[in-house]
C-alpha cells in the first residue's frame, strides 16, 4: 500500500512540477508585462473570480464529494451502473454550470462591484480609480467562461484519478500556462490593452485543456452522453455531500476574495503584492501538499468501503508523515529566501526592487501558513473519504468568521501584509480542529512514533535555518548581481539546504525513501 501510494505521489509531483515551473515562468512574463500596476490588478482580479467558482464545481467541493461515490460504485455495482452516474453526473452539473457561467458574463459588473467594491466606489464618485472597475468588468466576461472548461476538465480529472490514471490531470494545467504564457508574448504587445490579451489566453487555456482529456476517458470507457439526473441515486448522494462541502473545501479560497475585497481599497499594487506571493506559496502546496492529497483521497475511499479501519489510519498517517517531511522545510525555504526568490523570478521590465520588497512582506507572512495549508489538503480527505462533509464545513466555517476578524485586526496596522497574517493564522486554526475531530471520532491520532519523527524532522530544519541565515547575502548584493549570479547563487543555496537537510535526516535516523505508514503507537 505504501509503495503504491509513493509511486503515485510521485507521479503527481513530477507532473505537478512541471505545471508549476511553467506557471512561474508565466508569472515571470506577465510580471516583466505589467509590473505591479493598473493593469495587474485588475488581471488578477478578473482571473481570480472564476478561479474561485472552479474551486466549487470542479477540484475542491465536487470532487470532493463526488471520487469517493464514485469509487463506491466502481467497487460494488456494475459497469453500466457506473456508466449511468457518470452520464447523469456529467449533464446535471454541466447545466448547473453553465447557467452559472451565462450568469457571470452577463452580470460581469455586478461581479465586479462585489468584489470589488474599492474600484466600484471611485466609479461612482468619478475618481481615477474607476477605470479598474470599467476594465475588470470587460475582462470578467472574457476569464468567466474559463469556469465552464476547468470544470468538465476536473470532472475528467476525477474520473481518471480513481482509476490510478494521475498523470493526466496533473499534467493538464500545463495548457493553461502554455496559453497565457504565449497570448503575454504574441498577442498582448499587439493590443492598446495588453492586459486584455492575458484574458483571452485564459479563456484559450480553458478551451485546451477540455479537450486535451477527452481521449484518455474514451481509452477507459468514461466518455458518455449527459442526462439531466437531479434525483437519481448517485447525483443526489453527491448533491447532499457537495453542498456543506462548499463551504469547507474552499474556505482558503473564500478568504482570498475577502482579501481581495479590502485590498480593492487599500494603495494601488496591493492585490498584485498578494498574487505574487501566493504565486510562490502554491508551487511547493500544489508539489507536495495537492499532490499528497490527490493520491490520499481514493485511497482512503477504498479503506472505508471496505471498512479496513487500520489501513484507513495507515493511510493518514503516511499523508502526514509525508506532508511533516516535506513541508517544514519548503516552509522554512520559502520564508528565509522570500525576497531573494522574487528578486530572481520577477524583477524585469515593470516589476522592480520596491515590488520585491512589498510581495516579499507578504510572503514572508503567507510562508507562515504553509504547513497548515499542507495539512489541511491531508486531514480533510479523512472526513471525506467517510463520506462526512459536514464536519469540514462547520470548521470551515468557524475559520472563515476568524479570518475575518484577523483581517480586521491586522490590516489596520499592517495593510496588505495583516491580510496574509491573517489568513496563515486561520488556517492554523482550520488545521486544528480538522486533526481534533478526527482524534476525537477515533479516526486518526499522532502517536508516539509519529512525534519522535516530527521532531527529528524539525532538528534537520533548524539546521537548514541556520545554514541559509548564515549563506545568504543581504538584499543589496542581489541587487547588483547580474541576472545570471541571481540565479546560480540562489540555485546554490537552496542546493545546499537541500543537502544539510538530507544529510541531518540521515544522520539521526530517516530514510526518506523507506517512509512507510504506521499504526498509532
């Protein structure tokens, strides 16, 4: 079972890292394209709403709800049985999302007035900032269909995921970066708008990425006719399960548009700042935390069908060990080489060392979160795999209302930055009591042996730490380095972290590459 689940996690990784390097070089030409300005602000603004909504219909609170129904069906009934959920799984949601999608290209100002609510204030008392209003909502009817693509794209994803078939979808994020990346270099520079440019590229990698996975479900027999099935036994199974899990799974989601919302009133670049940090966050969460989970979610489905209660405990602790092995110390890189990083990455063009400065405060306050944010990928999955989804959405919720009381506490002295804080700090606290329900409902506990790893894990970070404090240069010296010194040198340190960190895990006792899920004790 471990080996399998290891084969997987690194499979999804590989292809994730792929995704990732390319959604930093898109971020890198988008940056050099329009720096931290207007313009960026309202690009990520218009490509952050339908993100938002992909994380409802499609990979957070629908799949969620609906690979472990699914996996039930592949384990107990017949073909032909699976074959009619998956058709009447197909046209149920896909009405549902596309009246969803109608509604959002024609509302697009409404939208934008909601979240948005800084820019639309200057618009009505004629202030300069009314144009980031105007142009948003010309964008959001661009970027809103891009909703309607990702999601049959997670629908296939999902499907394919259960069958042990995780390259595919992990790969097919590719086709959106490709898209931006070349709609920022052949068609931006040809419009009056170059920002305009990046918003068909989005809705292009939408389109390519529906399509690219249509011929693996035909090669496993999963591409069928949509019906319309609102009451058939599966869709309401699923129905029931999506509908408290809306709120659960994308909780981090709806703290970013509560940020996005008080940035819209906080100093131009503020919504910029935040994107490129969370940028950075999400390379490592999506290498090893997403794709932890991935793998982790069917696999835990089958051990509760099967009613398998220690190789379901198994299966926890082997995500937690993972996540505990590589999250500290991606945490602790992203901390300590924050400005460096985004010194390397994006300081071209219109993106300078004041921008460096700005997102690295947010970053250094985002890196903070990410072992919880980690955590909460794997502890979630616990409860959906028993078909609970209920329990996420009251933590969910109760971390949602903290974030909102962070952000006030926080923005009032810290601007941007106390929105990041705050948001780390609620989903320390959704981690939290994810972990204490399920020690509560005899589910899953840390034991003892557990902990003794954690700590040895914790030692060779603190070396690590130490290291790079040591080894890096100050601000300035990156500065005047060439592109090409940024780049060996940063390369270098994290090389030698890497190592250190290895090294001292080897030294007292972990062997990586033998990490096998155990039974509390």
């Amino acid at each position: 079972m471990s080996r399998k689940l290891v084969r997987s996690g690194l499979i999804v990784s590989a292809m994730t890292l792929v995704s990732r390097v390319l959604g930093l070089v898109r971020d890198v030409v988008v940056a050099n394209l329009m720096g931290a300005g207007v313009s960026a602000d309202v690009f990520f603004f218009a490509n952050k709403i339908p993100n938002f909504l992909r994380r409802l219909f499609a990979e957070g609170a629908f799949a969620q709800a609906f690979v472990p129904v699914l996996t039930e069906y592949q384990e107990t009934k017949s073909r032909d049985e699976v074959r009619e959920l998956l058709a009447r799984v197909a046209g149920t949601l896909g009405l549902l999302v596309t009246l969803v999608t109608a509604f959002g290209v024609i509302a697009s100002p409404v939208l934008t007035a909601l979240f948005g609510a800084g820019w639309f204030m200057a618009w009505l008392h004629g202030e300069a900032d009314g144009a980031k209003f105007e142009l948003a909502s010309l964008m959001l009817k661009i970027t809103f269909p891009y909703l309607w693509f990702i999601t049959f794209t997670a629908l296939s994803g999902s499907i394919l995921n259960t069958r042990g078939r995780f390259a595919v979808s992990a790969f097919t994020p590719v086709f959106l970066n490709v898209a931006i990346i070349t709609a920022a270099i052949f068609l931006s520079p040809q419009l009056a708008r170059p920002e305009i440019g990046l918003a068909w590229g989005v809705f292009a990698g939408g389109v390519i990425q529906f399509l690219f996975q249509i011929p693996f479900l035909y090669r496993e027999r999963a591409l069928v006719r949509p019906k319309w099935g609102w009451r058939d036994e599966g869709v309401t199974k699923i129905r029931k399960l999506m509908l408290p899990a809306l709120f659960g799974v994308s909780v981090s989601q709806i703290n970013l548009l509560l940020d996005t919302f008080i940035a819209s009133f906080l100093v131009t670049g503020s919504i910029s700042w935040l994107y490129y940090s969370d940028r950075l966050l999400e390379f490592p969460l999506g290498m090893f935390g997403i794709a932890i989970a991935t793998v982790i979610l069917p696999a835990l489905s089958k051990r509760f069908v099967s009613a398998d209660r220690q190789e379901f405990s198994q299966t926890m602790d082997w995500g937690i060990r993972a996540i505990i092995l590589l999250g500290l110390p991606a945490m602790a890189g992203l901390i300590v080489l924050a400005k460096p990083m985004l010194l390397v990455l994006f300081m071209r063009g219109e993106f300078g060392v004041e921008d460096v400065s700005h997102a690295g405060a947010s970053l250094v306050a985002y890196g903070t979160g990410l072992l919880s944010f980690m955590l909460i990928k794997v502890l979630a999955p616990g409860y959906y795999a028993r078909q609970d989804t209920k329990t996420p959405v009251k933590y969910g919720v109760i971390a949602m209302l903290s974030n909102m009381v962070f952000n006030v506490i926080f923005a009032i002295p810290f601007g941007y930055v106390g929105l990041a804080i705050a948001t780390s700090i609620s989903a320390a606290l959704n981690a939290s009591l994810l972990y204490r329900g399920l020690h509560q409902r005899q589910v899953y506990q840390i034991g003892r042996t557990t902990l003794v790893f954690i700590g040895k894990v914790i030692l060779a970070v603190v070396a690590m730490i130490a290291l790079l404090l040591y080894l890096t240069p100050d601000i300035q010296q990156w500065v005047d380095w060439r592109f090409s010194q940024r780049i060996w040198h940063l390369l270098l340190l994290i090389a030698e972290a890497a190592l250190l960190y290895l090294a001292v895990l080897l030294l007292i006792g972990i062997r990586p590459w033998q990490a096998k899920p155990v039974v509390k004790g």
